[in-house]
C-alpha cells in the first residue's frame, strides 16, 4: 500500500516548487505511484493499462524483474567510474548493441549519452565534422529535442521559444499523406516529398549539406509515417550533396515497429548515423549514437566526454533490456498486438465518422481526431473528453501531434492480446459517449 504524500500535496509541491512551464494530463491530477509490466498504478491502487509507456520508454514492462536485478545488482557492486577508467558494462553494451545494427552496415561504433537531445546534438556534431558542411535538414512536425542546437532541428511551434537556435537548419516539407499537399491518394507522394529535399539542398543551402534528420514514424508529432519509398530517395539526395543521413530511431526502435528491429529497416536503407534513448533504458536514462569507424574517426581531434553516459548503472539495465527483448520475443509480440490494434481501430473508425485517419507499425499507432471527414478539422476537445473518459475507465493513452487531436498508443510491447481487447473495448465506450 502507498503511504508516500498525497496527490494533492504533490500538485501543491511541483506547483510552489517546480518550472510552471511543465504540463500534465487530464484535468484530476493523476499520480503514478507504481508500476508492473503493462500497468501502473495511483495512490488509491487505482489499476491502469498503459498505453503511453512513459512517452514510449518503457519498452519491456514497467519495473521487470530482470531489470531490476541488473539495475540492483550494479548499484551494488560499482556505481559510476566514467570512461576515463575501464568498467565492463559500457564496453559489453557497445558490443551488444553493435551486433543489433544490419549486417553489412558498418555501424560499428558507439557514443553513450544519458538523453535523446545530447545524443542527437554530438550526431549533429558528427555530421559537421566529417562532411565539413554546416547546413541541416530536418522535417516539419519532426521532434528531435529540447537542447538548444534540437530545438532547432524540431519543427513544431508548441515546442520553440522565440530566441535564436540552430543556425543552418531547414525544414523540409512533412510527408503527411493525410494532411499533406500529397495524399494516400496519390501514388508518387513519396517521390514528391523527397523532392522538396532536393529543392530545399538546390535553393537554400551552398549545394552540400551536413545532415539530413528523421525519425520514420514522427513521435511527438503524432505518428506519422513516412511513405514506403521516401527515405530511400531522400537518403540519395543527401549523400548527393555530400551529407550524412540520421536515424532518429529515439522512439521507434528495439522492435517497435514490429517488422524489424528497427524503423529504419522498413524503409531499405542503412543510416550513416543511429540514434537511440528511451526504450533502450526502459526508463532508466540512457542513449546513444552509433555510427561508423570512419565518421568516428573525425571527432578523434577533440576530447568527447560526458560524465553518466555509458555509467555502468545504466548501461547494465539497457544490457538486460536487450536480452528481454530476444528472450521474450519482444519485437514479435509488438507486430502481433499492432496488427490487432489496428484492426480493431479500423472498425471502430468505420463506426465513428471523427475518426479521421488511423495510421502506424506495429505499436506505434496514431488515431487522428477531426470534426469532418472532408474539412479535417482537429476535434481537440472531443480528443480530450476521450483520454478522460478512458482515464476513468483504466486506460492511459497519449496526445499529440501540433494540433494535439491525435491519440499516440504506445504501449510497453509486452501487453497482451486480453490488454489490446480490453485497450479497444474502453475506447469504443468512450468514444460511443461522444
Ligand atoms: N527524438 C525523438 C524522436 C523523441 O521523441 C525525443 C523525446 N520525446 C527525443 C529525440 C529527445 O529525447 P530526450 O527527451 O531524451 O532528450
């Protein structure tokens, strides 16, 4: 039984205490005090499903025993070194997480760092470095981070403030083919959108790039997925123009997607450039970029240091989480539970006409909101009245998207057919309440 502070108190704290700035979901305050496997628990005992994940970071379950073994077991044994001396953890992780990577890619080298942000700022870095461009393009509704250099790579209003950041970044067209100037409807949407890359590198760069940025199901922007055929033609444009493709693979990787380990293996092509957090962690902070010796081999000029990244705490709890991954036919399940997901959100979408577009791989689905088929309009308020009804009725969901009318399901990929039928059952009522 919990027996910490109350939720009310807590609001009261982070309210006195803490960044006004921060959000929360739904309009009673829920607090987390618990969590095992696929549910997570208030201070009342209250069970819900989760379908968020912790932001699509707990991957294997909330608090897995394996995980928390490995996790205890180094907190016993040594805690923290950094990489100025040798600890087996880090070095382990590197080799483990390599062998993960395609065969044939040559992505045979690892950076740790604690957070997604830092991970893709030094592949930023990365990128300068080795192509000795500066210009950088990301995608329009593209989330990449908080720091200040991601701030700029990331492409979505709700999340800039008005100061300067990232010099020499351009933002490409979003390949959204439900609210995009290409639909679903047209079968070269995906030459069209890896065309404006081709423009942007023509008209408003020197002609040689550093980078090119993408995540293959946008997260934050609420799960779009990138056209079969896009990358594959974006990737020949950039390395046209002398620059390095990255993977943003922050939320799709470790089996995600389903089909593949990771998302970028969907698409036929292999990144110069990797980068991965949140599930690898699976909500102990960990990330990294994984590249090649020979992009490696430009930042030998400088020292890189980062105090945690790659900590032997850490590094052991990401080890156990790779290893439950294989051991429990983790990537499978996410295929099988997606695929049932989806069948059930497209009947539901034929039952509800403000159920605009259902999108997404394996469990990193989107469910789009909209007041009228034709028109498109985002029905937010309606979007909310549903994460609170199934609030209510024990199911987590995310929201997101820059109109904040898209459901992000994200579940740990360990939940089970009961779950998604459960997960369907809630959002039916709660949407027939509409
Ligand atoms: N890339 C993607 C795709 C993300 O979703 C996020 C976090 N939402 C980040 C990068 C940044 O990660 P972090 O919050 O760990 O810095």
């Amino acid at each position: 039984k919990y027996e910490g502070p109350s939720t009310a108190e807590v609001v009261s704290l982070r309210r006195q205490y803490m960044n006004p700035g921060i959000f929360a979901y739904y309009k009673k305050p829920l607090m987390l005090v618990e969590g095992n496997g696929q549910y997570v628990y208030d201070e009342e005992g209250k069970q819900y499903l989760d379908t968020f994940a912790g932001i699509v970071t707990i991957s294997v379950g909330h608090c897995h025993p394996k995980v928390v073994a490995a996790g205890q077991k180094q907190l016993e044994t040594i805690m923290h070194t950094t990489t100025i001396y040798y600890n087996p953890e880090v070095a382990l992780l590197a080799k483990e997480l390599i062998s993960k990577m395609p065969e044939g890619s040559g992505l045979n080298r690892v950076y740790f760092t604690n957070s997604g942000s830092e991970a893709n700022d030094l592949a930023v870095l990365m990128s300068r470095m080795y192509t000795g461009a500066y210009d950088m393009i990301s995608l329009r509704n593209g989330y990449h981070g908080m720091s200040e250099g991601m701030r700029g790579l990331t492409a979505l209003k709700n999340w800039k403030f008005a100061v300067p950041q990232a010099f020499g970044v351009h933002h490409a067209l979003n390949p959204n083919r439900y609210r995009g100037p290409f639909g679903y409807d047209d079968p070269d949407s995906a030459h069209k959108y890896a065309n404006d890359v081709k423009d942007l590198i023509d008209h408003a760069t020197p002609g040689k790039i550093a980078c090119y940025i993408a995540e293959c199901i946008q997260g934050v922007g609420g799960t779009v997925v990138l056209p079969d055929g896009y990358l594959k033609e974006v990737y020949k444009h950039v390395r046209d123009a002398g620059g390095l493709c990255i993977a943003d693979e922050v939320q799709t990787g470790f089996g995600r997607t389903g089909t593949h380990y990771w998302g970028f293996e969907g698409h036929g092509v292999i990144p110069d450039i990797v980068v991965v957090a949140k599930g690898m962690g699976n909500g102990t902070p960990i990330a990294a970029v994984i590249t090649r010796e020979d992009v490696a081999m430009t930042m030998k000029t400088g020292l890189h240091f980062n105090t945690y990244g790659g900590n032997p705490v850490s590094c052991a709890i990401a080890r156990a989480v790779l290893k439950i991954i294989d051991e429990e036919n983790i990537q499978q399940n996410a295929y099988e539970r997606g695929e049932q997901y989806m069948e059930g959100l497209l009947k539901l979408q034929k039952k509800y006409d403000f159920i605009g577009d259902v999108r997404g791989k394996g469990l990193m689905i989107g469910l789009e909101m909209v007041k009228d088929r034709v028109t498109k309009e985002p029905a937010v308020e309606e979007t909310l009245q549903v994460m609170e009804r199934c609030r209510d009725m024990g199911l987590l969901i995310g929201r997101g998207g820059l109109l904040g009318n898209v459901f992000r399901i994200k579940p740990p990929m360990c939940i089970s057919e009961a779950d998604v039928v459960f997960a369907l059952d809630v959002m039916d009522r709660a949407f027939g309440e509409l």
